[in-house]
C-alpha cells in the first residue's frame, strides 16, 4: 500500500467555468460532479425555476417526514451552483447567455433538440461564438435518428427500453419491475462527466472545444452491455426463473433466520463449495453427486436450493456475517435504506459525508482523487440568488443590469 499524501492539491477544475443549461438530474448532476471538483457552475434557470427544484415533492416522500425548508433532492443534485433566472424566449436574454457562452468552458444542456435552436443555444450556435467551448449534449434516444428529438426519463429510456426493466424482474411471467426516480440518471451524468473531462484534455492538446454527447438509451445498454452482446451475436438467455429455480444455487439469494436477505457469489465452486458446506453446517453433503459438477448442481437445483434455505433460516443475519466472512466466500446484505443512518462502512469509505453548511449526512460523488479533497457539500442556490452577481462578473454595469431585470429578462432572488 502507498502512504497517503500529506498535502492537498488544488482542486482539479479550479477556474472552470460552466453554464448548467439543464433540467431535473442526469444533465445538472454532470454539472455538480465538476462543481465538487472544484468549477464555477452558474445554473441558468427560466422564470419559476428548474422543475427540479419541486422533484422531492413528487416522489412518494410523506410530507410529514420532510422540514419545510429540507429540499433535500435539489441540495443533493445542484450543491456549489449559482443561479441564475434568464428568459431565453426572449432576444435579450439569449444575447445575455451568449455573452455568457463566450466566456465560458463549459456549456451544458439536455434540453430537447427542437427547442435548442428557438432558444438559439444549439451546438453550431454557441460553438461559432466560442470555438475553445465544450459543448456537453444529454439527450433521451441520441443526437441523430428518426426519435433524436423525442423526449425521455431515465424511467423509459434508460430502464424500458435498454432491457432493464425486463431481465431484472424476478421471474420471466412476472411485470416489468419498477425503478425509483434517478437510478438511470446519476449513473449517466458519470458518462457526461466523463464525456467532458475527455474533451477538456482534448482541449488542452489541439486548442479547441466541441459537442460531446451521450443518451440515457446509450447508457442504459452500456448497463445492460453483457446481455445486449449476448443478443447481438444470436445468443439466447434462458427465461429468468424464480430463485427456487436458479440455475446455480451458490449464486443466489438466501433469506436468514430474522427475515433479511443476502446475496451470495460463488464462482471458484472447487474451492469454495467445502468451506460454503462448513459454514451452513452441511458437512454431511460433501460428496453428494447433486453438488459435485456445475451441471448437475443446476440439474438438482430446486432440491439444492430448498436445502440451503433451510440451512439459512437456523440463524441470524449477524450470525451469517460472521461465518460467511471466515469462511471467505463473497456475499453482500440486502440492503433497505433504513440500514444507511448506521453503515460505518460508506462513512469510512467516503460515500456518505457531513453537509459543510448544516448538520447531517449527503451522498458523496464517486469520484476520489486521492490528494485532492472534493469541496464539503455546500448548499443548492435560491432561485435567482445569484443573477446579479454573475451579470456584473460578466460585464453588466448596474445601469445594465437593472433595466435587463424591469424588462423580465432577468429575475432575482425574491425576499
């Protein structure tokens, strides 16, 4: 093991200057990693406001349970950002953003093709006027095609129509299983984020910005990769069948004496398998022929299934942490969210960390560059917090300013 550095090194996109021109989570969550990392994301929002910002009174959450002021899933997805109100429908206020694009290195959207060209922040747009610009695109079904413009969730494009949805439910005659919002998009704002730090080292070496793009489609098979290749070389998945029926039980779900459930991974089986027996206190089925080949493990695989249930179901979940562990085989707990306030592991780790601005606990970027520490999670802008000051910053004198603000062009934060 290397010794961890004694020093901190500046964070990497220090002096970054992006436009968040974006809405509810994949795109804007691209725009928050590099705001972690150090950037100055300014969020242009139109008037109102990024539907986003009322997302958490839409998912399930009982009211009750949430303060008032906890809008905990725009503090989550826009921390570090400013905001700025801009009504692009408006001439004067795309001139404010384009003024804004060429002094920008970033310019980030996911708004939907056709609308990007009446807004006049399309790519050839904004990259005529600032050539060094990355122009970061996240679009539902991609930049080109004959549903290049139709729009999407990671709910229907990632999810439903990559083939998740499907080779996750829990049996082939089962529905479709249902994701929670977001599962999709956080995992594609890591593909844009990607996207852009790979065209901002490009830059670095020629000079020049350019479009990068990726889709929630995209991404979704990307997830979904090893089953897609599957299909497109004419090979055939079996139907998914419950898990009395898995075709191999050592790699499979096990409900424990208390009522939780782990998953176990066995794929050294000679090595493994004794040691596993041990553990479950089935010594006696050592030279059983049901467990001695792969095939005839899935030949036999209900009765051997209902074997380790029973085997299970004698102990705890603590108990089969501990035996589980010394005996080395791979398994992971089933996890619920009412087991994240007490894991010791993600806070040690780095995936949960403390808010820098009030008490409690945020979900980290999974991104750590060792020796430079991301910013504390700070707080998510108010609407318009910020219009002004990044108007001056970009050249408005207050004469300016105040007449872009009576004309609409412009809002701020109301008090």
């Amino acid at each position: 093991m290397t010794a961890s550095p004694t020093h901190h090194e500046p964070l990497p996109f220090e002096g970054l200057k992006v436009i968040d021109c974006a809405s509810f989570i994949a795109a804007p969550v691209a725009a928050t990693l590099l705001a972690d990392l150090g950037a100055d994301v300014i969020k242009v929002e139109p008037p109102g406001g990024d539907p986003h910002r009322t997302l958490y009174q839409r998912v399930g959450c009982l009211p009750e349970t949430v303060a008032p002021d906890n809008n905990f899933i725009w503090d989550l997805n826009s921390r570090h950002k400013r905001s700025l109100v801009l009504d692009l429908k408006l001439p004067a206020g795309q001139d404010v953003l384009h003024r804004l694009a060429r002094q920008a290195d970033v310019f980030i959207t996911n708004l939907p093709l056709p609308a990007r060209g009446r807004l006049a922040i399309d790519a050839d747009t904004l990259l005529a006027l600032n050539p060094r610009l990355v122009y970061a695109s996240m679009t539902a079904y991609g930049e080109t095609g004959p549903e290049a413009e139709k729009t999407g969730f990671d709910v229907t494009a990632y999810w439903a129509r990559a083939g998740l949805m499907d080779m996750v439910k829990a049996e082939h005659n089962a529905p479709p299983t249902r994701p929670v919002p977001g599962m999709g998009d956080h995992p594609s704002a890591v593909t844009l984020f990607a996207a852009i730090s790979t065209a901002l080292y490009r830059r670095e070496r020629t000079g020049r910005g350019g479009l990068v793009s990726t889709s929630l489609l995209a991404n979704g098979l990307w997830s979904n990769a090893i089953q897609v290749q599957a299909q497109l070389v004419g090979a055939r998945y079996p139907q998914r069948l419950p898990r009395s029926h898995a075709i191999n039980p050592l790699s499979n779900i096990y409900q424990v004496g208390c009522g939780r459930w782990l998953s176990m991974v066995i794929l050294n089986e000679a090595r493994q398998l004794q040691p596993l027996l041990d553990a479950l206190g089935l010594q006696r089925l050592k030279d059983d022929p049901r467990l001695a080949t792969a095939a005839s493990r899935e030949a036999h695989a209900v009765e051997i299934v209902a074997i380790f249930d029973q085997a299970f179901g004698c102990h705890d979940l603590a108990t089969w942490r501990q035996r589980l562990d010394a005996a080395g085989i791979t398994f992971g707990v089933v996890g619920t969210l009412g087991d994240i306030d007490e894991d010791a592991q993600m806070r040690a780790a780095g995936a949960l960390v403390p808010y820098a601005h009030r008490s409690g606990t945020t979900v980290a970027a999974p991104i750590l560059l060792h020796g430079s520490t991301p910013r504390p999670p700070g707080p998510a802008p108010a609407l318009g917090a910020h219009s002004a000051q990044v108007l001056a910053e970009a050249g408005y004198s207050a004469d300016q300013i105040a007449h872009l603000t009576a004309s609409g062009v412009v809002q701020h934060q109301q008090t």
